[in-house]
C-alpha cells in the first residue's frame, strides 16, 4: 500500500525531472531538496524500483525517460491539479475491493479520500454480483460528503455515470452511453459500471463512497474468460468491452483518464443542486429504447418487455409497456438492441 502523502519527496523530485528538458544535475536536486546526494540517489533508486525510467550520466545527472503505467498517488496528482474532491490517495496494487476499503475508512472519518488499485480479488458491482476487476483497469472508490439532500441521493449513481460518459467521451471520442441505472456502455457493451454506498442519519448523509470499475488497457478475452454463468446472469448478458479494445488495442493512458474523470466528477457533483440542469444532461446521454425488465434472479426472475422513453425526476425509469407507463426503481434492465 502507498499513501499519497508520504510520498512528498520523491512528488518532489519527480517535478523537477519533469520541469528539465534535459539533465538535472545531482547537485543540484540536493540542493533544493535540501538532502545530500546519497540521499538523491537513493531516491533515483526507489523512482526506478516503482518503474520509471531515468537515464544518468557522470557530470550531467539525471533524465526521465519515461514514466510507468501505474495509477500512483503522486501521478494522479500531478494530472489532477488541485482539487476540493481528492486530498489524499491511497494505492494498492491487488486489494481484495476498494469499496470496502474505502467503507471502512470512511466509518474511521476519513473524507475526500481516494483509494485505488491496479487489481481487485473480490471486486463487487450491483446486487451483489462480482466485478473482474484484472491488472489493466480502473478500479478506485472515493469518500465524498455530497451536497444533496437525502431525498435526491437516488441520482448520484446516474451522476456518476455521466461523469464517467463525459471523460470517456472527451479523452478518447468514444460513444459511451448510460445504461440505467449504473452502467456504462460503448456500442451496447459494458465498459464501466458504477457502486454507491452511503451512511444516512436523520435524513442526512454523512458520507459517501464512490466506487467506479472501467475497462481501459484489458483484453475483452481476459474479462469474460474469467466470468462464470453467474456473473454473467441468467437472462440477456449483452457483453463487455474496454476503452483498449474500442480504441483498435490502442493503450490509454490511464493517469490522465482517472484525472479527467475526477474532474469531471468533481464538477458534476458541484453543480448537484442544480437538478434540471443535471438531469437534462442525463437525460441527453441515456441510451433509451426497447428493453426487457428483469426482476429477481435465476430461474424466478419476472421478465416483461416495454421501451424506455425517459427518466424521471428521481432517477427511476420510465418504461411504456403492455400495463401502460410505469416507473421501474428496481431490478435490471436490458437493451434490446434491434440494429
């Protein structure tokens, strides 16, 4: 595990290599950071231990090649600039889930806190179902206090979920779509998917964790090889997908994405207040249409058909079927592509 912000030294260094066109003399780190060079090198050392690529030559110094494809505190940072949402990041690279690590720091009191992760064990999604969550991915939660009131919580998941789409969409030009109520989608096949859960008392939220799960640099082979039936479902599995796969098996560049998206979040959930404003803007990047409503599990489950013109107010979904127009605040939805 990495906390963030103990690693202040080397976020130090690391900036003055990357502030340097060239070399940056030894000496002159030493300096600045006020350690001796021993203490320059050590750190060189460990930069090269966690995967960057630093040339050095006698007389000249040091140079950054290249930086690894690692969600590390400091890189995060330094992408995301300042931020009111993100004070401190704590990296793991396998974890059993960062939902639950996050839940149990948030019961601490911790606040604007990300926890990340290159690889989750026991990745959970909605109702409970597994996540694969393989080395290659997106995989954080974030401890946030929302300014909304308990009675507008039910929007956050498809807030979310527009943040993820405006990244997605933004970063790589891709047509990410909202699948109600947590997912999204890119050509009908899921890329992302969203979990929240909040501590409420007396009608007011004391915390929130933000748990995103993206398919960026993973093969789509390596997903569903690992899915058994039940992950899957029973009923109406419309597949996966990644950023990598629908960019040609291009690699994104995962630092600058989770930056992008934590200032897309951030500006979402700043302007919550604002409901019609958020809401129409769902409502423009919800993918609508023929679907079949499934409610329970395995061989029980009730499955209806209908067609989904919109959403309402409170983040249910309206679905016109053979019993009229009716609003579905539970259960799962599949789109019936018919292209």
């Amino acid at each position: 595990m990495i906390v963030g912000s103990k690693k202040a030294r080397l976020k130090d260094l690391l900036g003055m290599l990357r502030a340097s066109k060239g070399y940056v003399s030894g000496e002159y780190m030493s300096r600045m950071l006020n350690i001796s060079r021993e203490a320059v090198w050590k750190q060189i050392s460990m930069l090269r231990g966690y995967g960057y690529s630093i040339d050095a030559k006698p007389r000249l110094g040091y140079m950054l090649i290249d930086r690894p494809d690692r969600l590390y505190p400091w890189e995060i940072m330094y992408e995301l600039g300042g931020s009111s949402m993100v004070k401190e990041i704590i990296y793991h690279d396998d974890v059993t889930s960062t939902q639950d690590v996050a839940l149990r720091l948030a019961e601490e009191g911790k606040d604007s806190m990300l926890v990340v992760a290159e690889k989750q064990s026991k990745g959970r999604g909605r109702l409970s179902r597994r996540w694969i969550s393989p080395y290659g991915g997106v995989w954080f939660s974030l401890i946030t206090k929302p300014r909304v009131s308990v009675r507008n919580a039910t929007i956050l998941s498809l807030a979310t979920a527009l943040a993820v789409c405006k990244s997605i969409n933004g970063s790589f030009n891709l047509p990410a779509r909202i699948k109600w109520p947590n997912d999204v989608v890119i050509n009908y096949r899921k890329v992302a998917g969203i979990l929240i859960d909040m501590s409420v008392e007396h009608d007011v939220i004391n915390y929130c964790v933000i748990g995103i799960g993206v398919n960026a640099n993973v093969s789509i082979e390596s997903i569903e090889g690992m899915m058994s039936d039940e992950d899957k479902g029973y009923h109406y599995y419309y597949g996966s997908t990644s950023l990598m796969h629908e960019m040609g098996n291009k690699a994104v560049d995962r630092v600058k994405f989770v930056a992008s998206l934590l200032r897309e979040l951030e500006g979402i959930y700043s302007r919550l207040s604002y409901k019609a404003e958020i809401l129409a803007s769902i409502r423009a990047m919800m993918l609508l249409g023929p679907v079949s409503i499934i409610e329970g599990e395995g061989k029980d489950a009730r499955i209806r058909d209908g067609i989904a013109v919109d959403v309402d107010d409170d983040g249910s979904l309206l679905v016109k079927s053979n019993e009229g127009m009716e609003k579905v605040i539970s259960g799962y939805i599949h789109i019936r592509y018919e292209g």
